[in-house]
C-alpha cells in the first residue's frame, strides 16, 4: 500500500538483519534469498508464536528493485510458491525448505501496451484456482479481478460495480475461495471513518462473474487492526492475516474465521491465535498461503511488502509450522 511509504519515513530504527547463505542466482534477474532463521535463533528470538513455531525465516531481493513489495502469497499445484506485489510483478519461487537449488523467476503478467496495464498494477490479493492453476488477482484503484491461465495469457476481466464503492487505496486486500465454492473479498479501509474495528465484506456463491452483485457481511476487528491476506485450510477454515501500524512500526497477527459465521446481514468476529511483535522480525506482512506437509500436518507461510523502499524495508519470508489445532 503506496501511503505506507510516507508513514514509514517516521520510523527510525530499521531492524537488523541477519545474513547467512550466499545468493542464489535466477534465469534473467538477479534474485536471492538468506536464511535468516539461525542468525535470528542465536540472537536469542522466541520460535513459539500460539499454536505455531517459527520454522523458516528468509530473506529474498534481487537486482531489480521490482524483485519486492509482495502483497499476496499462493502455491501452486507443483509445490511451487507465488507473490503477486503492488508493482504489478509475479514472483514465482520453489519453497526454500527444501532441499537442492533454489528457483525464482520474475514476470509482469500484464506488458506494457497491454489495454489492462495502466491501471492494473497495484495487486493486492490473488487466488489460485484448481485443477489448472488459473490466477485471480485483485488490484486497489479499479472495480474488477483479473483472471489469467498459469501462463498468463488471455487475461479476463471481470467487472465488479460494488467494488467501486470502496476507496482507491483502501479497497479489496484478501479475497479467498471457500472449500463450499463460496467467494470473499474483504476491504481493508473502515466502514466508518470513526470506527476503526468494522471493514465491509462481499459474500459471492461461486468465483464472480462480471457484473455480479455481491451479499454483504461486516468484519470486525480489535481496533486499529486491518484485514490483509485470507488463507483457507484443508478443513475449510479460515485463517486471516491482520496488520496494525504504530509509530514504533508494525504489528501483525494471525486470526482464525469460522466459514459458517460468513453469511449475508452477519458481523464476524475471527479469534486471534498469535500476534508477531518481535523486533527481529516484525515487518508488512500482507501475503499468506498454507501448505499440507509431507507428514501431514500443516506449515502458514507469509511475506512482506516492502512498500516500494528497498533500502528500509526487507522482503522477508516466513514459515510457521501449526503445531497444535486452535479448535474451531
């Protein structure tokens, strides 16, 4: 969100960061990651948050600045993970967990002439579509999503009158397609400007189809906490991603949303399960996927906007490892 970046300017320590493996090079840019996560541990940070334990911390730049400003996390269907930024650019990256080389290649989905290229660049929030991993992006500042193949060709846009009514930097942050079939999309402005706890909430039955109009919810949060990424688990819970900003940086939390409570006319109040407030390691978190693991149990992966200033602010990866099930 580009109106962070002014606010930013009024912090005056920059974490520090700790710096442990080598870059790993990419087809075209530069791109890079380091695992910061033994660094972090011998500094003496805590790796229980809740239910969660802090398994992975990295790192990730490149020679591009573009290489950055991450709002929104996906997997694909091949284990593969994918960043949609407010530069218009798509990361897509191999999981940093796992074993051999690290891959990451950068792409503008949208090239420049494109008729959609001009105002569809501040992404926001996306979701990957079974089987074929077709993408859906959401960008603040137009009233649609756009739909792309895996290659991202033929984009499809798909007007949505309703967003309209949000602000241009306040509009559609998480969106999420429900176990049931079920759509969200959730703002992150405030229902009212002098109360800072409700954001509006669209309720479709399917993915939206062009000119759809919305059933309506209100989201309710601890004051001054805004909506930033939706994540659904494999039992069709949902987990959401909250940020506040303080003058002494930011905060974020990890909450989790009954699907039954979404229904048109309600007010949903998610249960926060852990806040991240470490200096080592708090930062814009606004990105958020969930990966099955291969015994089974369930790793939350977030990344950071950097909000367009690269030499204060990092692009960091982490992965945290559910430990015990929260309940419903």
């Amino acid at each position: 969100m580009r109106r962070l970046a002014v606010l930013l300017l009024l912090i005056a320590v920059v974490p520090v960061v700790f710096l442990r493996d080598g870059v790993h090079p990419s087809r075209g840019k530069r791109i890079w990651q380091r695992d910061l996560l033994p660094g972090l541990v011998a500094s003496g940070l805590p790796r229980r948050l809740g239910p969660f334990r802090i398994d992975g911390v990295w790192q990730i730049g490149g020679d591009d600045e573009a290489i950055a400003n991450y709002s929104a996390l996906g997997v694909l269907s091949d284990g593969n993970l994918i960043a949609l930024s407010d530069r218009g650019t798509v990361l897509t990256f191999s999981r940093p967990d796992r074993a051999g080389s690290w891959f990451a290649h950068s792409a503008y989905p949208l090239p420049d002439g494109h008729r959609l290229a001009r105002r569809h660049t501040d992404g926001e929030a996306m979701v990957v579509l079974p089987p074929d991993d077709d993408l859906l992006f959401a960008y603040e500042g137009v009233p649609d999503l756009v739909r792309f193949h895996r290659d991202f060709s033929q984009p499809q846009m798909i007007r949505i009158p309703a967003l309209a009514e949000w602000p241009d930097n306040l509009g559609p942050e998480a969106i999420a397609h429900l176990a049931d079939g079920r759509f969200v999309m959730l703002e992150e402005g405030y229902l009212r400007w002098w109360d800072h706890t409700r954001h509006a909430g669209f309720l479709f039955p399917g993915v939206p189809h062009p000119g759809e109009a919305p059933l309506r919810f209100v989201l309710r949060l601890e004051n001054g906490w805004r909506p930033t990424e939706l994540a659904p688990m494999p039992d069709g819970r949902l987990l959401l991603l909250e940020r506040k900003f303080t003058l002494r940086g930011f905060r974020s939390a990890l909450a989790l949303i009954d699907p039954a409570a979404i229904r048109p006319g309600a007010t949903v109040v998610p249960r926060q399960l852990a806040r991240i407030e470490d200096k080592r390691i708090r930062d814009n978190f606004e990105g958020m996927t969930v990966t099955r693991e291969a015994d089974g149990g369930l790793a939350v992966w977030i990344v950071s906007d950097s909000n367009g200033m690269t030499r204060l602010q990092r692009t960091l990866l982490i992965k945290l490892r559910l430990l015990v099930d929260p309940g419903a």
